[in-house]
C-alpha cells in the first residue's frame, strides 16, 4: 500500500472527526436533515467510546480532548444505578438508556477511559473515579455469581434489533476486557467460562451442572464451527457467527493462540471481507429461522444481508484489520486496510454506516464517526499492537 494512500485516508477520517465534534463529545454521524430525524446528531455512549479510541491514537490535540469531552458529557448523565447512557443530546439535558437496557455504553465508556488514561489524558480515570465505581458496580449486578458473565436481554447491546440474549459474547468480550483494564478479581473465570459456554465442543467437560447443562443443549443441535457462538441462552444459541464477538475475543486475548488463528482462518474463509470489509455475520438469520423475530423486519432494516443481519461494516473492518495484524498475518492485515480504506473513501470519502452484505450497496447514514475512528486506528494497528 502506497504511503500516499495511507496518508490521505488518515487525512480524510481527521477531516471528518473534527467535522463531527461538538463540545460535549462526538456526534454519531454528520449533521443533516436526514441524519436529525434519525437521531445520529447525538452522542452515542458506545460510538464515542469507540471514537474515543482511534482519536486518542492520532495525538491531536483537540480530537484528544473531543475524546475526552465526550466520555465525561456521559459521566454527567450517568443514571443513579451507575449506567451509562445510550445516547445524549449535546444540545440539551437529554439522555435515553433503550428499550430494553443498553449494556454496551457502559462497557465501553469503561475501555475508553482506561484507554485515554494510558494515551494523553492521565488524570481523566481519576477525575472519574467515582463515576468508574458506580459504573463497575451496575455491571456487577448483572454478572451471574458462579460464571462470571453477564447476562442481558435481546436487543440490547449494538446489534440493537438482533435477538441475541442470556450470555452474549460481543458483551462478555467487553466484560473480560473491562477485568483487564481495572484489574478486577474474577477475570480468569469469565475467561474459562467464555470459553466452555460460547466454545462447547472441546472434551473437557465444566463442572458446574447448569453450564454442563447448557453445552449440551448446544452440543446436541449447533452446527460445529471454529467460531465462537454468538450467544448461548438455556435451550437456544446463536451459531450465525458474530464477526464482531469474535474479533473481540482474539483482540482481548480470551481466545488463545490456536483458537485465535482458527477464527481468523475460519472468517478468512467465509470471506467476511467479501464484498467489503467486514460482514457482521457470517450467515443472516432468515424469516423462517426460530430465531427471527418481527421486530427485525421494521422498516425491512434488518433483513438478510442488512444492517446487523449480514450486512458490512466498516468500523468492524478496521477490528478485522487490528486482529489481523495483531496475530503476526501483517500482508493479509495491509490488504485489508486497503479494502478498508476503498469502503470508507465510496462517494467521495462519504464514510457511508454499512453496506448490503451481497451487494455492496451503501446503506445506512454516510458521515460515520466510528468508521473514520477505526480507520485510524487500523492505520496505527500495522504499526504497533492497540489492545
């Protein structure tokens, strides 16, 4: 890859970054009409943590402290319980927590603290050390007391009209990873339970009956994979193959050195990447699946090859590339960069949300800030491990 095509994309996602800003943190999508009524003129707890991230990397100066704008503007409207919310307004006292609970803002918002705190904003973990307490104590709550993992209802993390419920990997993914960044006891079980829950296929058997009992549910009826399942609820799973979860999981370290490089090596060959960086599934849930529901038909958004359901990401993309690298396969994670880039630069650098996962149609809402994030942080991730 061209230096020269590195550097315009890095000038392209700054661009965009510093288009998005407002003091109180980073809008989800660039402002217009379409994108007010939508409601992605906010800042999302889960998509500014993310940012968050990828801006840190760049050592600029007011993306740094837009990073960090955003993650105490949602400190400030931190609910009671210790929640972080969905989403605020920048504009007013608004602030909304989903349907059914949002679990991932909270959990990011954790990541992303730590994270600026090691990456040019050292006093800001201290500055929220209270704010980090409730929020650590809200997720206890919802951890199960002999497996360590936390437990949700569906349609309740980013995938927001996916079914996935119970233990979800994408959450105890994160959860491991929030163990790791504040050093909390407990992180080793959540790990060993990961991977005997979301991974039943090994001989080793759990001890606890209730986990022996749900492996075999799985064991019974999923369809064998290297992949991790997407969730695992008492009688019913996900086995679509979370892209996502996945990459999270090598990312994080709960997978180890030889899982890790059969999930690569298994997403690599679905291809995920194919037609664009990366699909969020690696087969949709279909209309006649049990594990449809209405709810995923509104609007016709979530049908196969759409949006959760199949459809391509590009912020994922550049989690795909950071794996990629991270795991020594350096030529396939340049390659994918420069898939990564081609997406993002679609329309005149349009940085469109998702693309149909057959097609390649853009969809969804252009401007994305995460995708501009993550773009700098997969630049950064060929040169130096990020997680």
């Amino acid at each position: 890859m061209a230096s020269e095509e590195m550097e315009g994309a890095r000038y392209a996602a700054v661009a965009l970054l510093r288009r998005n800003l407002t003091p109180n943190g980073i809008l989800a999508a660039s402002r217009t009409p379409a994108a007010d009524a939508r409601r992605y003129t906010r800042v999302f707890g889960r998509d500014a943590a993310i940012c968050a991230l990828g801006m840190a990397l760049t050592r600029e100066p007011d993306l740094l402290a837009g990073a960090r704008a955003g993650l105490v503007a949602l400190a400030r409207h931190q609910a009671d319980n210790g929640q972080i919310p969905k989403y605020i307004d920048p504009e007013s006292a608004g602030s909304d927590f989903w349907y059914v609970g949002c679990i991932d803002a909270t959990l990011w918002w954790l990541i992303a603290v730590e994270f600026l705190g090691r990456h040019g904003a050292p006093d800001l973990p201290q500055e929220l050390a209270g704010r980090i307490e409730r929020a650590l104590g809200w997720l206890h709550c919802q951890e199960h007391p002999r497996l360590h993992l936390l437990q949700q209802n569906e349609a309740s993390d980013w995938a927001d009209i996916m079914p996935r419920s119970g233990f979800v990997l994408y959450t105890n993914a994160l959860w491991y990873r929030v163990k790791q960044c504040y050093g909390l006891p407990g992180a080793e079980e959540t790990r060993y339970h990961v991977n005997h829950l979301f991974f039943p296929f090994s001989r080793e058997r759990p001890d606890y009956r209730r986990l022996r009992l749900m492996a075999d549910y799985v064991r019974d009826g999923a369809r064998r994979s290297d992949l991790y399942l997407s969730f695992v609820n008492l009688s019913f799973w996900g086995d679509e193959g979370d892209v996502f979860g996945n990459l999270l999981a090598v990312l994080f370290g709960l997978a180890g050195e030889g899982p890790a490089g059969r999930i690569l090596d298994t997403l690599a060959a679905e291809p995920v990447d194919s037609p664009l960086p990366v699909r969020a599934t690696c087969t949709p849930i279909a209309p006649d699946s049990p594990l449809w529901r209405p709810y995923m038909d509104r609007h016709g958004q979530n049908r196969p090859w759409q949006y959760h359901n199949g459809g391509a990401w590009p912020f994922i993309g550049g989690f795909w590339v950071a794996a990629l690298a991270a795991n020594g396969r350096a030529d396939a994670a340049r390659a994918a960069l420069e898939r990564l880039i081609a997406a993002n630069a679609r329309d005149g650098w349009a940085f469109n949300e998702w693309f149909h996962g057959q097609s390649g149609e853009p969809r969804g809402m252009p401007g994305q800030s995460w995708n501009a994030a993550i773009l700098l942080l997969a630049c950064h991730a060929l040169e130096e491990a990020v997680f």
